[in-house]
C-alpha cells in the first residue's frame, strides 16, 4: 500500500516540475539579464533599439521571428503602422557551465582534438556524455529600428507593415494574448 503511495506521489511531482518547466513562455519580457525574452530601448521618438534572447533550445529563426514580432508590436504601440530596420544583427551567445562531477574509477583526461582538455569517462560514453559538454549557448537578436506613419511607408520600399507582421508571426512565436 505504501508502495503505490509513493509512486503516486512521485508521478505527481514529476507532473509538477513538468508543468512549471512549459508553463514559462518563451515570448515574454526578459526578467533578467540570463533570461529569455524581449527587451526595448526608446532612441528617440521615432526609434527604437529591440532584444530577443532565447532560451538554450531556442532555434535561430525562432529568436528572429520573435524579434520582429517585438519590433511590430513596439511600432503598433508607439502610433505607427510601419517600421524600417536600421541595424540588425544576430549572434551566438556562450557560457560556460560547470556540470555535475560524476566519480568512477575509470575517469581519466585526455587531449581533444579541438586542441583543449577535456573528460572521457568509459562508463558514460555509451550515453554520449562527457564533462566538456556542459557549454550553454543561446542566440541574441538586435534590431534598431526606425518607425514610419503610412505616408512615409509609401516612400520607402523597404518599409514593413506592422500589422501584417504581427498577423503572420503571432500564432507561430508567441501565444495568442489573453482576453
């Protein structure tokens, strides 16, 4: 009886780490600087510097669709229909994490071939596991961006509309908003 208890209750707390683990958006403001999510600086009145940091599994077409979303969402809200990216750039951001140490009479070190130190351990490398692949890395897009009312969105070709932006990319990046 105790038995099935316990393995009920170990099923609910692994139902409950689950559920807090995808119940975090991807789409949201960054809360800090290591975590994901959006961020705007205010240029001036007609510009605006936007952020995307994505999470470790955070494709690189994932953290720029989302950032044009940002970007079309930043115009909408400051009384523009369109917006023309000045600069944009997106990069890989690195760091190094220390992982767990895992004891076994077998672990040794040795020399890649990458030209830098690293563990193999015979026990864990069946399952692919070694103590140099602890490296954390995520993308960062950046984006300046330059609003524009309708009748300067005539004049330039290479203006985006917002609301179509937002239309497209919505379902695909972000929740829908909640009503």
């Amino acid at each position: 009886m105790t038995i099935r208890w316990t393995g009920l209750a170990a099923a609910a707390a692994l139902t409950v780490m689950l559920g807090a683990c995808t119940s975090t958006p991807l789409y949201g403001p960054q809360a800090s600087e290591r975590g994901s999510g959006y961020a705007e600086q205010r240029l001036d009145d007609t510009h605006y510097r936007v952020t995307f940091t994505g999470r470790r599994t955070t494709t690189r077409s994932r953290v720029e669709d989302a950032l044009m979303l940002r970007a079309a969402e930043v115009t909408q809200a400051a009384g523009f229909t369109h917006f023309v990216i000045d600069k944009r750039e997106t990069e890989q951001e690195r760091t190094r994490s220390a992982g767990p140490v895992l004891v076994d009479p077998f672990f040794f070190p040795y020399y890649s071939y990458r030209g830098r130190y690293a563990w193999y351990d015979p026990f864990w490398y069946p399952y692919g596991r070694f103590a140099s692949d602890f490296d954390d890395r995520r993308y960062v897009a950046y984006a300046d961006i330059a609003m524009l009312t309708a009748a300067q969105a005539a004049a330039n070709p290479e203006a985006v509309e917002a609301a179509a932006v937002i239309a497209n990319l919505r379902g695909k990046v972000a929740p829908p908003p909640a009503n």
